[in-house]
C-alpha cells in the first residue's frame, strides 16, 4: 500500500530531528516506527514478552491437560529433589 502523507509543524519537524540524529535511517523508516508503535500502545500487536508468556501459558495448559487425562499430577520442589540429596 502506498499513502501520501503531508506534514508541516511540530510532526515534520520531529522527523527531520529523527533522521538527523541517526534515530532512523529514513522518514519511511521512522513513521513505519510509529505506526508500530501506536499499534502496540493501543493493544493491537503485542511485544515479544506478552508473546511468549502467551506461549508458555499454552504449553503449560497443554501439559496440564495431558497429565490429568493420564491421571498425573504435579509435584513440588522438595519432592522433585528428595532423591536427589
């Protein structure tokens, strides 16, 4: 998709700092940046983190699921290292 964005004022001026700083190589590059960065700020994508909690909490119900159909439970700490000490 290609958008033709006009800028004048405050925005243009904050991207002309961005640029010239080294911040982003480009203008693209810096509004692509912000637009990210609004999708993040209004919970329509999710950050690597909130991804792989997701992820680890998945897998932490699929391994739930498999050991109460096998009739397993979990253990704790103490009793997972008993045999070791």
């Amino acid at each position: 998709m290609q958008t033709l964005v006009k800028l004048e004022g405050v925005p243009k001026e904050l991207l002309e700092v961005l640029v010239k700083r080294g911040y982003f190589k480009t203008r693209t590059e810096a509004i692509r940046a912000g637009i990210l960065s609004l999708g993040k700020e209004y919970s329509l994508i999710k950050s690597p983190k909130d991804l792989e909690n997701e992820l680890v909490a998945l897998k932490l119900k699929e391994e739930e699921e498999e050991m109460r159909k096998k009739g397993e439970k979990y253990i704790g700490e103490k009793e997972a290292l008993a045999k070791y000490r």
